[in-house]
C-alpha cells in the first residue's frame, strides 16, 4: 500500500465535464471537501490559489498536483480530478491539463507532506500509470489504480 491511497477516497475522484479552468476546478474541490469533510470551500480554494501564486502545479505532460495547507486540518486529504477538456495550468511544458491531483495537508505538516508530494511526482511520472488513468471513466477503477500503484 502507497501512502497516497490512504488519502484518497473513492468518493473524492471527479470526472468533471464542466471544469474549464483551474479556478473552476478549484471551486469543484472546494464544495467537495466542504460536503465530505467539513472545510470551508474559501479556505481550499484560498489555500490552493495561495500555493499558485508562488508557482505553477503544473508538472507537464498533463498533469497538475495543486496542493495547500489547511489550519486545524488533522491528517491530509486528497482529491482525484480528470476533465473532459484540458485547462490551462502554466505547466512547464507549456501543455493544459487533465489529471489534477489535489493534496490538502496540516498547517505544520512537514516530511509527510513531502514524502506525498515525492510519491505523486513518482506515479505521474509513469507514462503507463497516465495513460490507464486518461482511458478510465470508472471513479472506482481510477481509485483501484492509486490503490495498487507500487513505486518500481
């Protein structure tokens, strides 16, 4: 088991038709984790817009992972977004995306927070792992691929 399928809820994975832009997919998360998680949808948004201004989430090849800190925040959670269109996101390789990883960690986390954020770069750096998740409509088989990723 990889840490990031202890944070990832199956109900946490998006397929969102209407997204349109990184705004928008941050409001999508925002009401997620207000609903699940009882958040207030303008402190994920805030939180993850905050972590934009310092520079861009993008990692290139169509994939984002925004992530922020979140005041009395007891564990980190996480949330799955694919989008119908890709959006910009200021990626380095100048590519939108549509594989969006949202990671929402403690105020303090440190090395956690970290080791999560090493363990995304390392699943979304495996064209395999990309392409089962761009070919998936299913949130439960998109979950079951977090689940059984293995760094090799």
């Amino acid at each position: 088991m990889n840490l990031i399928s202890k944070l990832l809820l199956p109900e946490n994975i998006l397929l969102d038709a209407e997204s349109t832009s990184k705004k928008r997919v941050f409001e999508r998360v925002g009401l997620l984790f207000e609903n699940s998680h009882q958040i207030a949808r303008s402190q994920v948004f805030d939180s993850l817009f905050a972590r934009e201004k310092l520079g861009s989430t993008g990692l290139g090849q169509g994939v984002a992972i925004p992530h922020g800190r979140i005041k009395n925040l007891r564990d980190g959670i996480a949330a799955f977004v694919k989008t119908r269109h890709p959006i910009p996101f200021d990626s380095p390789d100048g590519q939108p995306v549509n594989l969006i990883f949202v990671l929402l960690v403690p105020e303090r986390a440190t090395d956690v927070h970290l080791q999560l954020l090493a363990e995304l770069a390392q699943m979304f750096s495996d064209k395999t792992f990309r392409e089962q998740l761009q070919q998936s409509d299913d949130p439960a088989e998109i979950h079951q691929m977090f689940s059984n990723w293995k760094a090799e």
